[in-house]
C-alpha cells in the first residue's frame, strides 16, 4: 500500500509556492510481453516563464516524453492518484504504471533530493515506485538499438539523462 504521509508532506513542502511554478512530466516506458510500461516518471515543478517544450522520442518499443501537466487537463494532485491507480496520463494516452509484487506502489518525498544539490538548488521530490520492471533485463541490446535511433542515443542511460530523469538504477532481485 502507498505511504499516503509521503505524498501529504510532498504537497504541503510546495503549498507556498505552487502557484509560481508550472507542473511538468517527464517518462520513460518500453514494451514489455505486448505493453507499454513505465519504467521512470518525474512530476517537476518548474519556475513560470521558462520554456517546457513538449518533446517525445519513439524508437522500436522504447518511449520518452517530456509535457506540461496542463497538456492533459490534471492537477498534480489528480495525476499522482492516476499513478497510485497504476496509470500514466500522457497527450499520447494511458501508459501501464504497475504496482510492486506484493501489491501498492511504494512512496518516500525526499526534501533534498542529489539531482538538486549537485546544481546547488533545494529539489523537493515525491519517489512513488511500482514494479521492478528493469531487474530481468540485460540492457546491452536495447543500448545498441538505440545507437540506430533518429536521434541516436549512446544507451537508455543517456536518453533519461536527456529526458531529464537522472540516473537509470538497476534492482537485483
């Protein structure tokens, strides 16, 4: 079951400021025995006035995208509930968020997150983690398709550096 505290703090550490910043979603899901699942998801909180793109990459399976929440008609409240229901709203519709092995998804908000104090700046983050998609999976293969993607990418730990979701972190089981 989700830890419901953490996404509480989550909300009421941005209250004083949400207004001033623009709710932005950045995933990565691939194909897996026939669906589409999320394999990392951010909900940034980024500053009015600067520029968030829509951007998507699709390659053999594999997809990146990166949209303002608004795109899709959810507060980030609604959005968050979406996720803990198992779902991923994106403008290209619904992508498979699944819970863990045991059931629920597991939630942590982390007030100082590494990817902030490396450029020095306080980044608030909300972890709600499903299923271990990523354990089985021997990613040399899909790094060297990616090579052949348009645009190319030297592996998927590059292209969540580009989509802006930090480091692609391997659960042994």
């Amino acid at each position: 079951m989700m830890n419901v505290d953490a996404v509480d703090a989550f909300f009421k550490a941005t209250e004083s400021f949400a207004d001033a910043m623009v709710p932005t979603v950045a995933y990565v899901s691939w194909t897996r025995q026939g669906r589409q699942i999320v394999v990392k998801a951010r909900l940034r909180l980024t500053l009015q006035g600067l520029d968030v793109a829509y951007r998507r990459f699709e390659w053999n399976g594999v997809i990146a995208e990166t949209f303002p929440l608004a795109q899709i008609e959810k507060s980030q409240r609604e959005f968050i509930e979406d996720i803990l229901k198992g779902n991923l709203n994106s403008p290209n519709g619904l992508i498979e968020f699944p819970p863990q092995h045991g059931g629920g998804h597991a939630g942590q908000f982390v007030e100082l997150h590494p990817d902030g104090l490396e450029q020095q700046s306080r980044t608030l983050v909300l972890q709600i983690r499903g299923d271990d998609q990523n354990s089985p999976l021997n990613f040399m293969p899909l790094d060297w398709d990616l090579k052949a993607a348009d645009p190319p990418y030297d592996s998927l730990g590059e292209l969540f550096q580009d989509f802006g979701l930090g480091l692609l972190i391997v659960v042994e089981k």
